[in-house]
C-alpha cells in the first residue's frame, strides 16, 4: 500500500496534511505510535492523531497555526515518514 500526505487546501493555502497509514497488527502499530510519541516529545510538535487495532490517522496543521503549510511542516511529515 502507497503511505502518502494528501493536502487540504483552502481556496488560496494549504490548511493541512493529512495520512492514513495501515499496519498487518497491533504491535506494528502501537510499535510505530511509541516512535511517534518519542519523535513528537523530542521536537515540541503534536500533530492531531486517532487510531485503531491496524490503522493511524495523522493530521499535522502549520507550525504557525494559521498560516499555509511550509517547508517546515513538510520536513516534520517527511520525518513522520521515516520513522515507519
């Protein structure tokens, strides 16, 4: 399965990335969350997730609340990425 960020624009900016990423168990899974959680803790950073048994739902908005999705914001999502 291809794990990609799907923008969420608004008419003239992006608001947000989303992901959804599936996972073959829960230990795939509640692994990577625990990764996730070290990740966000060491950078300050709390994106807005939900999950299931198999499943993680991520959604990151701009580090500066309301303004587009930047540089930094795709660097923090490319980070994501390599931690599966």
């Amino acid at each position: 399965m291809e794990h990609q960020w799907n923008p969420r624009p608004k008419p003239d900016r992006i608001e947000w990335l989303e992901r959804r990423i599936e996972f073959d168990d829960y230990a795939s899974n509640r692994a990577f969350l625990d990764r996730l959680n070290d990740f966000c803790e060491q950078q300050g950073r709390y994106p807005d997730i939900s999950f299931g048994r198999t499943y993680v739902n991520i959604t990151l908005r701009a580090e500066g609340g309301e303004t587009p999705i930047g540089e930094a914001d795709h660097a923090f999502a490319s980070a994501i990425d390599d931690l599966l």
